[in-house]
C-alpha cells in the first residue's frame, strides 16, 4: 500500500478546515480598548437615562429638548453594541450586518420608550 503525503491525516478531522486568517498582533488590544470604551459610554448612557426618565416637563419647548437628548441616549446605547461587538467580526460582513440591525433595534426602542413617555406625561399634565 502506498504512503500518503498527509501522514496520519484523517479524512473526517476537522483539523482539515481552512485556519482563520491570522490577527494583527495590536489588534486583540484594540479590541479589548474599544470594548471598555463601550461599556464606559453604555454606563453613561444609562446614567443619563435614569435622570431623563424622571425629567419634570414644564413646558412644549422643554418636551422638543427632552425629545433630541433621547434620541442622543438611544444613539449612545447603539453605538456601545456596535463598538462592543463589531470590532471581532469585521471580515465577516453577514455578522456585521446582523449587530447593526441590532444596534438600530436597540436604538429605536430605547429612543422610542423614552419619547412616548415623555410625551405621555407631557399630554396628562397639559390636560384641563
């Protein structure tokens, strides 16, 4: 029987598929530098969030005000998806197409509670 060139090598063996291809060595560093500025910028998202939840409306110029800073708090948290998982996955475009539809989800729903809610007591205060 004749010797093979892949000595030992099984057929079935995973250790057969294409190896990824190999990482810049700064690039583990900058994935990890982008991931704290996630969560730092997530933090300050939700700690601003907490305060526009509670927010006193007095007036309608206050509530069109009120409506930009949720839409910039929405923004923030979507950003912190996309710069905590995107990084890793940049030469697999399907994955990146998946964590921006993510990231726009994210954003329109946490835009989207905020606005109706402060558009909601903005109504009840305001009625006779």
């Amino acid at each position: 029987m004749p010797e093979s060139t892949f000595e030992g090598a099984d057929p079935g063996s995973t250790s057969n598929l294409a190896r990824p291809p190999a990482m810049h060595p700064v690039m583990p560093i900058v994935v990890w530098f982008l991931r704290v500025i996630a969560v730092l910028l997530t933090g300050w998202a939700a700690y601003w969030t907490y305060f526009a939840i509670w927010f006193r409306l007095e007036g309608s110029g206050e509530l069109e005000w009120v409506k930009r800073v949720d839409l910039v708090l929405g923004g923030a948290f979507a950003l912190g998806v996309i710069l905590f998982f995107v990084p890793e996955r940049l030469k697999k475009p399907i994955q990146c197409l998946l964590i921006l539809g993510i990231a726009v989800l994210v954003w329109f729903c946490v835009s989207g509670y905020l606005i109706s809610s402060h558009e909601w007591r903005y109504h009840v205060r305001s009625a006779p």
